[in-house]
C-alpha cells in the first residue's frame, strides 16, 4: 500500500500527565449508555471457584478517569454477589507508552476509585496490545472496553486528501482503512476470546459509524486539517510530514462489528449478546454552543483533538515522537484550531455502538 512503510509503527497513546484524564468529559458522556449492559454482565458472570480471585479487565484504560465509574459499578455488584472474603483483581491494559503513573496516581487518591472502600481488590496494568492475548487464557471474569476499539493497530496507508479516512475520497486509503480494521477487529475478538472465562462477558463501547455510513466530528475533523494545512503554509510542516500525519481510527460499522460472527452468530468461543448504535451527546456543544462561549466551545474541541490525536499526528514528524517541534506543534495545532471552531460553532454527530460479548 502506498507509503504504508513510512507510517508510524503504531499509535501513540493519548497525551501523559493527567491531560486526557482533563480533556475526555465527551467520552465520559458517551460511555455512560453502556454502564446498563455492564451492570446486567456484572449480575449474571458465573464466579467460579471460590479459590480464584474474580478478574475485571478494562482494555485500552488511558490514564484512567473514564474507568472509574464503570470499574467501580463492576467491582461494587461483583462484590455484591461473592463476599467480602473473595479477591477481586483489575487490570488496566493499554499500550506499553500509556501513562500508567497518571492511572496510579489517581486510583490511590481520587475519592471516586473503587480502591477506597474495598480492601481486597487489587489494581493491575498490563501493557501489551490489546490485539494480542493480554491475559492468561480463560482468567477474565468481565471486561470493559471504551472508547479504544476504534484505534488501529497502525495506520495502514497515507491518506493524500485528508488526516481521516472516513473524509477521504482517496479509494485505495479508505479500502486500506477498512481492511486493517477488519483484520484488527477479528484479532482483538480472538484475543478476549481466549481470555475470558466460560460465561464471562465482554462490553465494548466504542466509535461507530451509523447506519447511513456517517463517522461524525466532521467540524473538528475539518479543523484538523485546516491546521495542519495552515502550518504548512507558514513553513512549520512539510508536505511529507503531513501526508505521515493520519488519525489511525476506524469506526467500524453494526454490519462490520458483526461480520466476524457470520450466519452461525459464533466467533471462535464468543457470541454477540446485544449490539446498539446510537448517538453520543456533543458535551461541549451542550455546555457552550449555539453562541453561548464560541472560545470555550473551540478551546475544549482543541483541548479534545490535543490529549486524544495530536500524540499520533505527531509522530509524523520528521524526527517522529521525540521531533524538538513537539511541543510547538501541539501548541499552534490546538490556537488554530481553537480559533477556526470559535468562528464558527457546530453541533457534532457522536455516533457510538455499544454491545456486549459473551464466551460460551
Ligand atoms: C480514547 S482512549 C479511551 C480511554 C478510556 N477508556 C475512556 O473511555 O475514556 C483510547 C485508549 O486506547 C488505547 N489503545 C489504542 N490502541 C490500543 C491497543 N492496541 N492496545 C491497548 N490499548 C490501546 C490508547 O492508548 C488510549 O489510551
């Protein structure tokens, strides 16, 4: 695939030091739909062996806030069912680079971790991706996975007209996109498929793409581009950079989710219990939209794009993550957009599917 051997290896994990953890109250919102299916897994897992701790994994974790209230409700309800006696492990996965510090930090001090009223539970990381076994087979009794699934394992091809595939008229670059995501998805299924014990679940809320094919964000996808448009045109970036820049994510569609899973509805040892697509609310849109503060309304899209993309754009710099630019070009890519979504504020489509999974 064309320049497929230029691009980064891997995507970079979202911006350290408590920056995602400030910057992801769009995803907290969008999450908190899914919390029913975790709850309805959490009443029905089988516990196992009294002998065993219980195991709650949480794939592609981030630095943590976001984990919290779905961890805590697994932990609470688990809790709930196997006595105080039984140990219950949580591991945190996510890439090797992840800001696992910031995760610590905040379970040990956040009056919200689930670590403060439980003396026997006990938080782990792992950091391995996810696309491959994280875990010992058949240990995990339930799993959560938000926001992460969209991520690639590396971004498959330059896209010559735009950062994002889904905006892309380029053929080859969307077919490149829609081919990793699907040897991704498959890999990521065989994964938990293996680790997850028999009638353990799996509840996966992630980007989507809807029914009529739409990925959404489109203002602060366009804002992207302009900007990095812009710091070509005053000699900040070359035009090689950019072309390396792509946003290694792909919002699977309801049909894509489920073709693993064929006619017989049976992937490898997993099963799809439920699937939605739905729409995630625009937080930001909420809370300062239509006319109410255009500066904070593009301020926090930018802070957004910041924490959770710019990390993976930058690594198309040409001296890649370490580039002495870095932190110039986190700096003027988010003013330049602040300032084109304060021009002109618009409501984004959030859309978002949410399923769960069960072993059999
Ligand atoms: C947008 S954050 C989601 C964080 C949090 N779960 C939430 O709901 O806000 C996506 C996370 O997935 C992680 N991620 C991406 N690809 C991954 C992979 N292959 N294996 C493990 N984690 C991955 C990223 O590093 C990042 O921390």
């Amino acid at each position: 695939m064309q320049g497929a051997e230029q691009m980064p290896a891997h995507p970079a994990p979202m911006e350290g030091q408590g920056a995602y953890n400030r910057n992801s109250r769009v995803q907290a919102a969008g999450l908190s739909p899914a919390l029913p299916l975790l709850e309805e897994a959490a009443r029905i897992v089988p516990l196992g062996s009294e002998r065993e701790p219980l195991l709650v994994a949480d794939y592609g974790c981030s630095e943590g806030r976001n984990s919290l209230l779905p961890v805590g409700t697994a932990v609470r309800l688990l809790r709930e069912r196997a006595g105080s006696e039984r140990a219950i492990s949580v591991v945190h996965n996510d890439l090797a680079d992840n800001d696992f510090a910031a995760l610590f930090d905040l379970l040990e001090s956040d009056p919200e971790s689930y670590l403060r009223d439980d003396q026997n539970v006990y938080a782990l990381a792992a950091g391995r991706s996810f696309f491959e076994h994280v875990l010992p087979p058949d240990s995990v009794t339930l799993g959560w996975s938000s926001w992460s699934i969209q991520w690639l394992s590396r971004a498959p091809a330059e896209i010559p007209d735009q950062v994002q595939a889904a905006y892309s008229r380029d053929a080859a670059a969307c077919a490149a996109f829609a081919q990793r995501a699907a040897q991704d998805w498959i890999a990521f299924l065989r994964a938990r498929s293996r680790e997850l014990r028999v009638g353990g679940r799996l509840v996966v809320l992630g980007m989507a793409s809807d029914d009529d094919g739409a990925f959404g964000y489109r203002p602060v996808v366009e804002a992207i581009y302009a900007a990095l448009l812009e710091l070509v045109s005053a000699g900040f970036l070359t035009e090689a950079e950019v072309r390396r820049m792509v946003i290694p994510t792909y919002a699977r569609t309801r049909a894509e989710l489920l073709a693993p899973f064929g006619p017989s509805g049976r992937f490898d040892d997993l099963v799809v219990e439920n699937i939605d697509i739905f729409f995630g609310d625009d937080r930001i849109w909420i809370e300062t939209g239509e006319g109410r503060d255009a500066e904070a309304f593009g301020a926090r899209w930018a802070a957004f794009s910041r924490a959770s993309v710019f990390p993976s754009l930058a690594l198309g710099l040409a001296g890649g993550g370490s580039d002495v630019r870095r932190t110039e070009f986190f700096a003027r890519m988010e003013a330049a957009m602040t300032q084109a979504l304060a021009a002109k504020p618009e409501e984004s489509l959030i859309p978002l599917a949410k399923l769960t999974l069960a072993r059999v």
